[in-house]
C-alpha cells in the first residue's frame, strides 16, 4: 500500500491517496472516525474475534520471536494511533483516552511522565508517508503527516509477554468497553456483537476476574495490590482516586474423567482499588451490575473499626448475589493478641453469612514467604470469584451469602415440581386410559347390536316380547 502510495505521490496525483484515505474514515486532519456502532459496545469482556487479533497482532511484532514484545515493538504496534505512539494504558495517553471513567489505570511513575510530557511533545520527528521523502499536502487545505505525528524517543516502555499483553487489554475493557472496541478499530480491528450469534462451545484456557478491594483508609489496601503486582508492599502513597491494574494467575481445574489431567487455566485479575469516599451506590452499581463479568469485591481491614466499616458498606452497597471476601491486614508493628481478637470478631460476622473464614495476610520482608503469600491470595481469590473447583482443593469456596442454603432449597424445589409432574403424568395417563376403556366398551356394544340385527333379525329380546304381546291378546 505504502509503495503505491508513493508512485501516486510521485507523480502528484495527491487526489488518489486521499481519496483511498476518505474510503477508511480518515478526515482532512488524518483523524480516523471511529463508526456509533463501535463506540455503542458495553460488553466488558474481550470477544472472541478480538481475542484471536491481538494474539496475532502480538506474535506479528514480535521482532526477535522470544515471546516479549520489546519497548520499540510496542511502539511499532501503536505508531498508526495519532499522537505519541504508546499503548492506551500509559498515563500519557490514558489520561485523555480515558477521561470521565471511574478509574485509570495505575503506574507507579505517573509523575514522572507527566514531568517529561512537555519535553517529549517539543521532539517531534517528521515523518513521510512515500520512500522519497514527499509528504501528503495540496497547498494549505491538507497539513503534513510529519505535523500531525510525533515520536517519543525518550520514554521506555516496559516490556510484555503474552500474558501481560493480553491482560492490559482486560484491564482496559474493564474500565471502558468503547475506549477498547476503538482502539481496537485503529489498529484493526472491526468487530460488531451480535447478540444472535452463536458463541463457541470450545472451554477457553483463561478467565477474567475483576476485584475490586475497598476499606477504610489506611487499612492496607494498597499495601495488599502491591504484594499481587509483585512491588515493595512497603512502598505506598495514600490513594485518592479509583486504580485499576491487572495481574494473572495460573491454576489447574479438577478433571471429570480419572484417566485426564486437570486442565491448566489462567487468570486474569483485574484490580480496582476504591477509596472509601467514593463508595456510593452510584458509583457501585455500574461496577458489580455487569452480567459479562466475574466480580469479587475484597474487604480490607486491620482495625475493629475499619471492620465494622466494611460490614456497613456490604450491608448498604452489595446484594446476596456479590461475591466477597474478608481479608485482615496484619503489619509487623501489630500485636498478636489484637490480631487474634480482631480475627474472631470478622470469624464470626462470616459465620452468620455463611461465608469463608476471613483470609489473614501479612507484608514479609523476605521475598520467598512474601511470594507464597501472594500465590496463596491469588488463589483463594480465584477459587472465590470464579467458584471453580482445583486440583489440590477440589471444595468450592463460599464467597456468597447462605449460598449453600440457597443450593439446597433450590434442589429441594426442583425435587418437588419434578415429582408433582410425575404425578400429574400418571394422573392424566389414567385418566385417558380410563376414557379410551370405556368409548371401546360402549362402541363395541353398539355395533355388536347393529351386527346382531342385521344377521339374525330381531334380537331375543324383542321376539320375547312380542311373544307375550301375542299371548296376552289371545
């Protein structure tokens, strides 16, 4: 495309390639129109169609092949975007991208970014459309494709595998459905959902999990996402808006048949840190409402009160239907004593609902015990959200209130209109058995008559009676 572009350009017949720009979308400006019906998308979940494109977008700019994409394969990926050439995540793009969402996603060096915002807009590289240098333009109608792009060579971003790609773009349709589907259009990508399609019976290899961790301030939130993003837990700042940021989990699902190994699956977590003054239920609903989505709403606390705090948010904000977990926070400055006491008092509020026991996490200093700590989390949050059965611990886990109790009396339920429809069955097969006997009785006497009739004349009766008729009159 490029090379007959630039014989186009070569022989100044400008009008062709713009004229193939406008068939895409493209306006004067080189502003790609994104259409309604891809910004209308509110599915929270990548489609199938989208998943297959960015894995193959994925293995495409794999440069050297080794399963990461590179800083510069990023930024090839994302060079047809306009602006900066950086991925819808980075606080650079995001910021403008994202704007009006209930959260963004979290970097650790967001200050840093914005400080060389300035100095990296000021770099701006020109760039040609055609090999020899000649650029789209027609007097002072159309500006330059070198105006309108500009290159960022001094941000370096970090590298990804395959998973950590595909789980940024998680995060990013969890936080905007049509942010994502039109990102997704820019470099590509069109698809349209069609609630009459047939989706496919093939068991996906991964699942989405969005958690959302709330408490009061201070309890330990952020100190807990940093422990799962594999950061200093002890490297915190207070956090004052919604930050969403993802991280996944590998786990193995019981087999069915004894001869099969489990199946290995992977877990994507999407994690949202709420702050408590932004818990309101119009900020909630939208979240935990979505029917595409696995949600697990985490309650942090290290304190009596901050306990009885997140006992009232469930209380005003979630419904029996939510799943959630308690977790105790537990520093080295605490004492064991308050632990333990603490410990009961959310053991037995868990009790009441019928939900697991209260998780007890703690910040290690030392890496090992601080990375089994986190598997350990990782999976009980997944057992929890996703109420999948593993191999080492096959029970599900009960992250929804009375939710057994509610199993039980729904089998019970079910039992009962299954036999009350056996019942009704045997009841009208009586009945029509019964009807079909006695129209057989009275159709073979009626005709059993007219038979009699017609063979041997009139029937004993009838001759008997006549006989005494004749006798009487004598």
């Amino acid at each position: 495309f490029l090379a007959i572009s630039d014989v186009f350009i070569s022989q100044n017949r400008l009008d062709v390639p713009w004229k193939v720009l406008r068939k895409f979308g493209y306006s004067n400006s080189l502003d790609l129109a994104i259409p309604q019906e891809i910004t209308a998308n509110k599915f929270h979940s990548l489609s199938t169609s989208s998943r297959k494109f960015l894995a193959a977008l994925f293995y495409q700019f794999d440069s050297d092949g080794d399963g990461i994409l590179s800083s510069d394969d990023i930024k090839e990926i994302f060079s047809i975007v306009p602006g900066q050439p950086l991925p819808p995540w980075h606080p650079l793009r995001a910021r403008e991208l994202l704007k009006g969402c209930f959260s963004l996603p979290k970097n650790a060096h967001e200050r840093q970014h914005e400080d060389n915002s300035s100095k990296n807009s000021s770099n701006q590289m020109d760039f040609s459309l055609s090999a020899s240098g000649i650029t789209i333009a027609s007097a002072e109608t159309f500006p330059t494709v070198g105006e309108l792009q500009a290159t960022s060579v001094s941000v370096t971003l970090p590298s990804m595998t395959f998973l950590e790609w595909m789980g940024h773009w998680h995060m990013l349709i969890a936080i905007s459905p049509s942010a994502a589907t039109a990102e997704l259009f820019r470099l590509g990508h069109i698809h349209i959902n069609n609630p009459k399609s047939k989706r496919s019976r093939t068991r996906r290899r991964e699942r989405e999990l969005s958690v959302y961790v709330v408490g009061s301030q201070g309890c330990g939130k952020t100190s807990l996402l940093q422990l799962l993003l594999q950061n200093d837990p002890h490297d915190t700042v207070p956090t004052t808006s919604a930050e969403t940021s993802t991280t996944h989990y590998k786990y193995k699902l019981k087999s069915t048949d004894k001869d099969e190994k489990g199946e290995e699956m992977v877990v994507h977590f999407i994690f949202t840190e709420v702050p408590r003054d932004l818990l309101t239920k119009e900020n909630v609903d939208p979240l935990i409402s979505s029917l595409h989505q696995k949600v697990l709403v985490v309650f942090c606390f290290d304190t009596e009160k901050a306990l009885l705090d997140a006992i009232k948010v469930e209380e005003e904000l979630l419904h029996d239907d939510i799943a959630r977990v308690f977790l105790l926070t537990k520093h080295e400055k605490d004492e064991d004593e308050i632990s333990q006491s603490l410990y009961k008092v959310a053991q037995e509020h868990c009790c009441d609902l019928d939900l697991e026991l209260p998780f007890f996490t703690n910040t290690f200093k030392d890496n090992t015990a601080t990375e089994q700590q986190r598997e350990l989390i990782l999976k009980h949050l997944a057992q929890c959200g996703l109420q999948e059965p593993l191999i080492d611990d096959p029970a599900l886990k009960k992250s929804k209130p009375h939710a057994e109790q509610k199993r039980r009396e729904a089998a019970k339920r079910r039992k009962m209109i299954w036999l009350g429809g056996l019942v009704a069955v045997a009841v009208v097969g009586v009945g029509v058995l019964w009807t079909s006997v006695v129209v057989n009785k009275e159709r073979k006497g009626r005709w059993g008559g007219w038979l009699n009739n017609f063979l041997f004349g009139r029937s004993k009766g009838t001759v008997s009676n006549g006989t005494a008729a004749q006798t009487k009159i004598e």
